[in-house]
C-alpha cells in the first residue's frame, strides 16, 4: 500500500513539477469540527507528503485518511467508516500554487501568502484558498496556513442524531518543513 502511495506521490510531483522539488514526508494535518460545549471533534496526521517547486511555488500533498489520530478511538472509527469511508477514499490531495512566491525574498522572519488550489477528498474536488505563513532558513522552508472547508462540499453528511455535537464547517491546519540546501538550487 506504502509502495502505490509512493509511485502516486511521485507521479503527481512528476506530472506538477518539471523542475527540481523538494518533499518533506512528515508534515501535519489538523482538522477540527468541534461545536462549543460538546466534546472536541479534532484529529491530527503527521505523516503528510508534501512536494514543493521552490522556484515556481507549485505545491502538492498527499495525506492517507486512516492517519488520522483522534483523541477518543470511537471517533476515529467513526471518521474512517461512517463519514470519510477510508476503504473506499483512501488519501486526500492537494495540487495549488502560492500566490507571488519568491524562495529568495523569504526570510526567517515569516511573510504572509496566499496558497490557491484543488483539493480531492472523498471523490470530490473543490478550489480552496489558503493563507499561510512562510519562513525560510539556509536549511529549511516552513510553511504555516490555514483554511476552512463544508464536509458538505465533498458529500460527507452527518447523521441528524450527532448533527449538534459537530459542525459541517471544518478547519484545517497544515505545517510542512522542507529541508533546503540554498548552494544546490
């Protein structure tokens, strides 16, 4: 399973990317549909491939749903069987571009950018539009952004008995690292 992931990574980032990319394999996810005064709906990968073009700031990620660490075990089952069917959509993908990049005007002081692209997720895609946060060191690009998305715009309903324990809008957080060597570029 590892290996077909793999061979789809690369062939997303071949197809993306003709030029040289970077990948960090252990960026994080986070996604919270929580309501207030019920119990916290949030869930955390940390195993997410991310593929960045440094000199084109074309970006792409992979992430496998069942990944997805919730607090309570309950849940997790629930997210992986009822709502996100992970047998049957096993990986959510992210192809997009970040609005004005510049790998050479990014300091270690972070600037703030605008991430536009598709997201695919439970057989349906749907444009999303990201801030985040960039930074850049002689050693690695990190990348902080945010966005918020309907589990209704990708034909994930939930069920009317749980309908006021947890939100149709969904954040998300994402935090990516990619080592870079400035001399090979």
């Amino acid at each position: 399973m590892k290996k077909n992931i793999l061979i789809v990574m690369l062939s997303i980032g071949s197809i993306c990317f003709s030029q040289e990319k970077i990948i960090d394999k252990s960026g994080t996810i986070t996604f919270e549909a929580s309501v207030p005064s019920f119990e916290e709906v949030k869930a955390t990968n940390n195993s997410v491939t991310f593929v960045l073009n440094p000199q084109t700031g074309e970006i792409a990620s992979l992430a496998l749903m069942k990944g997805f660490q919730f607090k309570i075990a309950l849940m997790e089952e629930h997210f992986n069987e009822n709502f996100i069917e992970s047998d049957q959509y096993p990986k959510a993908i992210f192809k997009g571009k970040i609005n004005g990049f510049d790998v050479n005007s990014l300091t270690a002081n972070p600037k703030d950018f605008t991430i536009k692209g598709t997201l695919e997720l439970h057989g349906k895609s749907k444009d999303i539009i990201a801030t985040a946060k960039i930074s850049k060191t002689s050693l690695v690009i990190k990348i902080l952004a945010n966005f918020s998305t309907n589990a209704s715009d990708f034909n994930i309903s939930i069920p009317a008995v749980i309908k006021n324990k947890l939100t149709n809008k969904v954040n998300v957080q994402i935090s990516t690292v990619f080592k870079y060597n400035e001399t090979k570029q």
